[in-house]
C-alpha cells in the first residue's frame, strides 16, 4: 500500500472514530435529557400525591405545576435539539464511513494492480526464457 493512501485511510479512521466518539456523548446527554424528564414526572406525581395528603401543599399545587411545566418545555426542546444534533452527528458518521470505505477500496485496487503489474512482468520474463530455451 502506497504512503499516501495510508495517510488517507489513518485520517478516514480517525475521523470516523471522532465522530463515534461525539455520538457517543450526544446519547449520552440524551439519555441524561431523557432521565430528567422522567424525573420531572416522578416528582410531578409525587407532589400530587403529597397535595392529596396536605391542604397547604395543595394550595401550592397550581404554582408548583407551572413552574413543572415550563422545566419540562426547556427538557423537552433540549431532548429535541439532542435528537436533531444526533441525526447530524449519524449522517457526518456515515459520509465519513463511506469515505473510509472508498479510500479503502482504492488502496485495494492499486494492491491488486501492482500485484497484476509483477505476475505480467514475471509471465513475461518465463516466455522469454522459453522462447530463449527454444532457439538454442
């Protein structure tokens, strides 16, 4: 494999494992996302429940449920701007795969050239010593 094409397909791979990289950690604050709005809920129902119980929690029910409902509107549009830079962070993933898999593929082929190259160079050397061999 020639200098250039390893230099191409070591900077391929190192893209590709960056951009996994940077997925991984767009899950993993999506998951994050997603846990807080799970625990938005979880105390929503709790504070509910503990308004059953309590007349003075129940009289602060409605306050409480509104400040819950615009942290839940800024999680929801942060999961939702998660799953945007997701699906960008997938397609760069992709192209950049598919680039790999090109340079791959070229290197492959000028392998396989220079290995044709050779196997002519060295038909050609035994038909000449044949040919060689016959008019002595």
């Amino acid at each position: 494999m020639t200098a250039w094409a390893q230099s191409l397909i070591r900077i391929s791979n190192y893209e590709v494992e960056t951009l996994q990289k940077r997925l991984a950690e767009i899950s993993a604050r999506r998951a994050t996302a997603e846990m807080r709005i799970a625990v938005l809920d979880a105390e929503a129902e709790d504070e509910r429940s503990r308004a059953s119980m309590d007349a003075h929690a129940s009289m602060m029910l409605a306050a409480y449920l509104h400040g819950w409902k615009s942290r839940k509107a800024v999680a929801e549009g942060d999961l939702t701007a998660l799953d945007a830079e997701e699906a960008g962070a997938r397609d760069a993933l992709t192209s950049a795969f598919e680039e790999l898999k090109k340079f791959e593929h070229v290197a492959e082929a000028a392998r396989l050239n220079r290995l044709m190259a050779i196997a002519k160079r060295e038909t050609a050397a035994f038909d000449e010593m044949g040919l060689r061999k016959r008019a002595v």
